[in-house]
C-alpha cells in the first residue's frame, strides 16, 4: 500500500515538472521576464531593497510622508502641508504633547455621542442590558423616573413578555393593527421637538410599531427632525439598549481614528487597546465596561509609563470582566498581582 501511494506521489511530481519545463518552452524569454519583474517589484521587501540599492536620500517631503506613514493612520488631505510648514521635528514634539492639541473638530462630533462620556454605572442604568430588564420583571430593580429611561425599560420589558408569550402570536396581533390616520400621524408630527419626542415615549411598543408603519420614507426623515443626540440614543434604545452601548463604541472609536489631530497618541491607543485587549462579546456587560476601558484606563497612559498602564489595566473592571476574576482576586496584593503579570509579559 505504501509502496503504490509513493510511486503515485512519484509520478504526479515528474507531471508537474514537466508542466513546468513546457510552459517555459512555450512562451516567450521577454515573456517570462516580465512575470518575474511583475512579482519581485510587487512585493515590499523588493521595493524597499530597491530604494535601499539606490542610496538616494529622501527628500524632505519624502522624510515628512515616511513619518505620517508610519506614526499616523496615513496622510489625509493637506497633513504634508501642515508639517511641512510647522517642521518634521515640531510636529513631532508637538504630537508627543496631545493635550496641547486643539482637537476641537473631533470633540464636536464626538458630542452626538453623549453616551460614551457617562460612567459605568450611569451608561448601565440608562441603557439596560436584558439581564437588568429581567431583573426589574422580577421585582428586583426599580423602574426609572424619567420619561424617556422610563420608556426604554417599558419597551424592552414587552419584548420580554412577547418572547415568553412566543413570537407568532405577536407577529398577528402586530399585523391585525390598524395603521393610524393621517391626521393621527400629521398630528404627531406637527409637534415640537420635545413634545414629539414625549409623545413616543408615551407609546406602548405595539402603538410603536403602529406608527412607525404607518410613516412615508419623508415623515420618517422629519420624525427625529430636531432631537438632540441625547434624544436620538434614547429612541434608537427602544429597540436595543446594548446595542446603542456596542455600536457606540465602535463608532467613537472610528471617528478618532479619522479626525482627531493627536494622531500618535490615537495609534498608541490602539496599540494599547490591542496589547490589553478585552472581548466586546465577552459578557451583556462587557461593551459597557469597554467604553470606560479605553477613556479612563487605556487614554490617560497611552505615552506615558509602561508600569502605570499596566497597574490600571490590572485593576480595570473591564479586565476583570474579560478574565473572569473572581472578587477573591481583588483581595490580592495589588503589586504581586501586577508584578506577576509584569513578570510574564517581559519572559514573553
């Protein structure tokens, strides 16, 4: 049996080989030169060796692209020119000193994510996972005050109660309804702002549902016409608390990547982010525990010490959490915890 599949092996290499051999028969030697240059100048090694051979300084422009390159996300439109003027050397000292950076244009876009700069406790409470939802079914957490808190936990409890009831029987009574009038609607949407936001916190899920069916493409455009972010969360909430919390994060994150001008300290974020990294779907709770992570945790140390970041990492709730640390392990020495670690990262 050996003896058969080796001399099968045997013959199938002697096929291929001879393929081979044909192949450069058959075509032409520019041919073939051509492939081999087409590979060999493709690959980066081959061009960085081939800048290397030529032994040809950079240019100053070329000096400034190299460093946006590699310190940055990439050069976006007219970055040359704002370094250029400023100095290779400037910009970098200056980017080595985020906090002295107008990040101005950032921080108005991240203001349509009011979410993200909540505490912990305070981004739970408000955007309930379904854990905390059951909990509050049961009697053991209390319904908030607020008109709009109020109405995502209403929301999410139906949907709750619609999952223990079964899912068909809702399907019908949702298509039994009757859309709303167009005076209803009109009606509605004639509101001020707040007024139209109260009366969809007022809204029962069923007579949610209704209304939302019941708008054209152009009514539901004018619908959230004027909230304020803080608004918009809430009525993307009434569908799913974390998955506000989940898109949120990313989404924040993305736009630093883009926009803000401390570019270095933002690549070392990620770097850090990448190094102690927590898993989003770790737990209900873990998206949560993430946007405190990189804004109180991982932010504040990105070009600071190795030591500091490595001490507030190990006590993070959100470290914890992906680990799966028992409340035994906080009473542990922090600094033998920390040194165990420390110990383990640089044997690695």
């Amino acid at each position: 049996m050996a003896s058969s599949l080796f001399i099968q092996l045997f013959f199938a290499s002697r096929c291929a080989l001879v393929c081979l051999l044909t192949l450069q028969l058959a075509l032409p030697a520019e041919t073939l030169a051509q492939m081999s240059d087409q590979r060999s100048n493709g690959s980066p090694i081959a061009r960085t060796k081939m800048k290397s051979q030529s032994n040809r300084p950079l240019t100053s422009d070329e000096k400034i692209l190299q460093a946006l390159d590699r310190l940055t996300y990439g050069p976006r439109p007219g970055d040359l020119e704002r370094v250029r003027a400023l100095g290779l050397n400037a910009w970098f000292n200056q980017q080595m000193n985020p906090m002295r950076i107008d990040d101005s244009a950032l921080e108005s876009r991240l203001a349509d994510y009011p979410a993200m700069q909540l505490p912990f406790q305070r981004l739970m409470d408000l955007y309930p996972t379904k854990g905390m939802i059951r909990a509050t079914m049961n009697g053991r957490g209390d319904i908030p005050s607020d008109e709009a808190e109020r109405a995502i936990y209403s929301n999410q409890t139906a949907r709750q109660e619609n999952k223990k009831e079964g899912k068909q029987q809702q399907d019908a009574s949702d298509n039994d309804m009757a859309p709303l009038s167009l005076e209803e609607v009109d009606g509605i949407l004639a509101l001020s702002p707040d007024d139209r936001f109260s009366a969809l916190c007022r809204m029962k899920l069923s007579q949610l549902h209704q209304f939302r069916w019941s708008l054209t493409p152009k009514q539901r455009a004018h619908l959230t016409e004027g909230f304020t972010p803080r608004q918009l969360e809430a009525i993307a909430a009434f569908n799913s608390p974390q998955g506000v919390v989940a898109a949120e994060d990313v989404q924040t994150k993305l736009l630093r990547d883009i926009y803000t001008e401390r570019q270095v300290n933002e690549v070392m974020v990620d770097f850090w982010l990448n190094h102690f990294n927590v898993y989003m779907g770790k737990s209900q709770q873990a998206p949560y525990y993430i946007a405190s992570y990189e804004r109180d945790v991982i932010r504040p140390h990105a070009l600071g010490r190795f030591e500091d970041l490595l001490v507030a990492t190990a006590g993070s709730p959100a470290m914890l959490n992906y680990l799966e640390a028992s409340a035994l392990c906080l009473s542990l020495p922090l600094a033998r915890y920390v040194g165990s670690i420390r110990r383990s990262v640089l044997m690695d």
